[in-house]
C-alpha cells in the first residue's frame, strides 16, 4: 500500500464516519416521533436523494417561513406592535399633544380597548409616528435597542428567548440539507432584519416582508435612505406569493406558516411539480404557549384548517409534536 | 511517525501547495496591469485580511453590479428592447390592427425614428403589450426561448456570448473572497433571472430590478402569478440603494456601473464606512465594442465621469485596462 493509497483509505473512513454520525444523531430532537417528524423527514430524504424520483439540485431547494407565530410567539399580541406602543411610550415627552388625542391616549393610558376601536386607521398613525420620518439606519438602530431589552409581558424573557425550539431545529436540518431558508412575514421587513441572522440564521437578504416607502436623498452632503410613512408593500395573504416572486424568483419547495396569512404562501409552495411540504404550526398548547386558532386577533387559522387535509398539508400540533417548545427550558 | 502524523502531515502539505496555486495563479487574467486592476486587488486584500483595519466579515461582503453596459453589451439598444421589438414581430399575426396603429406600426417597419418619437409612453404600450398579460411563469419561457436563439445585430452572436469577459473574471474573483454578488439593474428582474445564473453564477434571488405589479389569483384551479402592465418599481438612479435596501437590506461594499443611472448606487455604497470600491466602466473601445459617454439614448455617463475623481470612484477603460472584451475570442 503506497502512502498515496493509505490517505485515501484514510479519507474514506473519515467521511464514511462522519457521514454515519450524522446519520446517526436525531436532526429533530424536539420533536416527537410522529407524523409531523416523519412528513418532514421523507420530505428532505425525497427531494435530496440523487437519481431519486423527486430530487431537487440544492440551487432550487427553497423553504419560506412565515414569523409571527411560526418562529416565534405572537400573543397577547404581535411583537412589532409591542414595540410600536413602547416607542409611543418612549418619544411621549416630546409629545405632549398626544395626552389629549387618540390613538396615542390610548397607548399611553394602557387602555387597550380604545386603542381596538381605533381600528386600523389608529394603528397605521402609530406605525407612521414610529416607524417614519427616521432613516433606515436610524429605525435599524431603534430595533436593536429595543429588541436587546424588551420583556414579554407574560413570560419575561427577551422576545428572542420566545422562538421555538423545534422551528430552530428544522431550519438548521434544511440548511445542512442545501436549502435556502427564507423568512416571508407579513410583519415589517426592517424591524426584523437586525436579529434574523443571529437569531435564525437567516441574513437580511433572505428576509422578504412588509415594508414602507423609502426614499433616497443627499441630505446635508450624507447618502441617506429616509423612511416614509407611507406603506409600499404588505406581505400577507395573497402578498406573500408576489413578496416570494420578487425577492426570490422561485416556487418554494415547502412552506411553513400558522394562520390564513399563510394561506396563499403554502397553496402556492405546494401547487408546484414533484414533492412539495406545506406546514401550518397549530397553537393548541395554554399550558407550555398559547391555544387559539379560528377566533383570535393575532394568528387567526380558520380556512387552513378547514382545507388543510383535503390539500395534503400537515397541521402541527405544538402540544402532541413539540417535545420541547423554547431553546434553554 | 505515526500514521495519524503522517495523514496529518500529508494534509497540510496539500492544503499549502493548493493556498500557493492560487496564490500565483492571476485571478483577473484579462485585465491590463494598471490603476483600475491595482484598486481591485487592493480592496479586496483590504476587507478580507483578518486583523487588518479594513477587514469585513463574510457576510457582509456585498458586491453589486449594474447589467446593462456593466456585465453585457447594451448597444445599438437595450437587449430587453430588442426582446420587446422581436416579441411585436411574433405576435404580430394575432394584432391584425397593429399594421395600422402607433408605436407598434412603426415597430413592423423597423421605423426607429417613428418609434423615437413615440417616446416613453409609446414604450410602456409596448412593454404592456410584450410583458405583461401573461403568468410568471409563461413569461419565463417566453424570455428563456428567446434568449437561446435570438443574436445580436452586429456582432451576429448570442447576447448572453456579448458578456465582458474581465466582469466575468472579477465576479468570480470576488466570490472567492467572500462575496455576495448581486445585480442591481434598471432591466425587467423577471427577464434577467431566467439566464443569471447560468452566464454570471447569479441565482435569481440576488437579482434586483425594474418590476411590474404581479398579481396573486388562482385561476382554473391554479394557483398563478399573473403579470400586469402596471410598473411596480424603477430600479434606476435614486431607485436603485432603495432596490438594494429592499432586496439586501446591507449597504454594499462595492459597487460598478457604467452609466449616470449607476450613480445613486455608487454613491450610497461608497458612503459607507471603512474601504469601499466604486468603478464606472467606461465604453471607449469602438474598435472592440462600442464607444460612447456623455451623448448617448443607451447608457449615458456624464455626471459620472465629472464627479469620479473627487469622489475617490474608478474609471475602468475598457480599451486600456481589458485585455480581452468577451469570452472565446
């Protein structure tokens, strides 16, 4: 055996090894054995398995995940909302008008009632009072403060504590699989690009979500991309096919979503050719989250679930499929 | 020696001589020593020496080029207005009216100068009639045939043949550095992305362009991505840091162009902090390609070429600095 031979016999074991260890270790250890886990991995098995049927070149492999409520919580209410009244709270010393007028009596008054009846006419005049009028570097400074202090109201944790653990898992298993793991939220595309990466893995350019007008102005001799208060794009519903055409320019081979936002995005992924996943997470867990579905302001799933099995997606239930729900429980 | 020392060995050894082959071996072969390939090598040296005070991480390494006149011919005219004027010509039989009716008899009769004169708005009726009205995915096929057969006037060759070889080489160069790159151009995304990939190595989700409203319908059961005539948004001048703030959401490190519809691109991204690289390819080459700035309907540059030197931006002769224009001369 020449010594040429000999690395090559070396090599050999060591990637038969390593390839066996993987094989060997649970990819999804918060997930309970079932047929979530299972639809998943045949899924990833069927479409990365070369000369197979359904295999996909890892270029197409495309997975999109909706946010709220998908990776992370969304009750008692959307966390950029959390954050729009915490900012009304913040520049109210240097606005002393809003003591007197609505909406923002409301937010500074915690009277969460008279803040619904302002509809959604009231919450786009608190998006625009804290999410314009700043530029794009600003707001990303903004979130990034916030986001690094803020509480939960209930389980007071960092929000970033609060995404779920099996989510964090299947996201890592498509990537060590060649997918592209896209976020398509409906939330705003800048409040979420400052911890998506760190927290999800998923860099800036994979995130698609709403967003406002910017505009691009030379401003005392500085480059700057300035925010308006006026909504460019939102990334919801029948949004999230056209979000998913323009900033990725491919049909996504599985889609994760949980409420009829997601509707579209999971109809869509799934009516491509060969073997598509569609996935609704289902919160029926008020002891270890929350349990709402089709009579909720924040995450309503309704028609999913009605048409959820004669479509051949799957419905996750965090209660039966999770294991373990938040990282460091 | 152990066997274990001598693999060890045996690995470092090959890991030396393969880092010292590409040590040697010049990355950018078809550029001309001189200032425009010095300040190339420079920065990239710069932001990917670790320790250096110009080092940037990975992630952050965001190249962005211009398509037209950038990366590919754009003379006598736009190819995508090429694609346009054939695609009247196709479905001429189906307009009987259009022997008789503005812009599109002038197109019949390749009349340029009537077209001319029907300026932009006769433009959009064009663009409306060729782009839109179809799915997504039909005018991905329709793009995809075209480009496969259709060849460029002069040069009697494929466009996708009319690619400049030294911004093939510098695209690749980058990406071995660390690199994203992406297109950021004033053309249709979706006639760019169905050929990106395969004649630049640039996947359609980092393709950012000029769109149309795309509508999300399920048609006849099918879920559909049914193109409009509406412009959704012009991904030129001031348009384009707004492209790239929406689609990358970084600001780039480097950025090339070739025209003044280049400039708000160049200069956002050299506004940035730490090194940066900001370079006009400048079309003075009428023996090998076309020569042309400061008057001209396709790719004008004129304010660029006045403000490049005080504001540190690099103009690449393409008559000094290329060796070679195109690819298998």
């Amino acid at each position: 055996m020449t010594f040429a031979h000999r690395l090559g016999a070396a090599i050999t074991a060591l990637v038969f090894l390593s390839s066996l260890a993987v094989a060997q270790s649970d990819p999804l250890p918060s997930w309970n054995d079932g047929a979530s886990k299972q639809a998943i991995v045949e899924f990833v098995e069927a479409v990365t398995t070369e000369g197979g049927a359904d295999y996909v070149a890892p270029g197409d492999r495309i997975a999109t995940f909706d946010n709220d409520g998908t990776l992370w919580v969304e009750h008692p209410m959307y966390t950029q909302l959390a954050f729009a009244l915490d900012r009304v709270k913040a520049m109210a010393p240097d606005h002393p008008e809003w003591k007197t007028t609505q909406p923002f009596k409301a937010v500074l008054d915690n009277d969460l009632e008279t803040l619904g009846e302002a509809g959604e006419k009231g919450l786009m005049e608190i998006v625009g009072a804290t999410h314009a009028g700043m530029s794009a570097a600003e707001f990303e400074k903004i979130v990034s403060e916030w986001i690094a202090t803020a509480k939960h109201p209930t389980f007071d944790k960092p929000y970033t504590d609060l995404v779920y653990q099996p989510m964090l898992e299947l996201l890592a298993y498509l990537r060590a699989n060649g997918f592209k793991t896209f976020i398509v939220s409906g939330g705003g595309i800048e409040f979420m690009r400052p911890w998506t990466e760190e927290i999800y893995g998923i860099p800036p350019e994979q995130v698609v979500g709403s967003s406002i007008q910017t505009d691009y102005k030379v401003i005392d001799g500085v480059p700057t991309l300035q925010r308006s208060a006026r909504i460019a794009f939102i990334d919801d519903k029948e949004g999230k096919p056209v979000g998913i055409l323009t900033h990725i320019g491919k049909r996504p081979l599985a889609a994760f979503g949980n409420s009829d936002g997601d509707y579209q995005m999971i109809e869509y992924s799934t009516a491509g050719d060969g073997k598509r996943l569609g996935m609704f997470v289902h919160h029926d867990d008020a002891d270890r989250e929350y349990a709402y579905d089709r009579d909720t302001h924040f995450g309503k799933l309704d028609k999913g679930l009605d048409d959820a099995s004669k479509e051949g997606w799957h419905i996750i239930s965090m209660k039966k499929d999770w294991k373990q729900v938040f990282p460091n429980e």
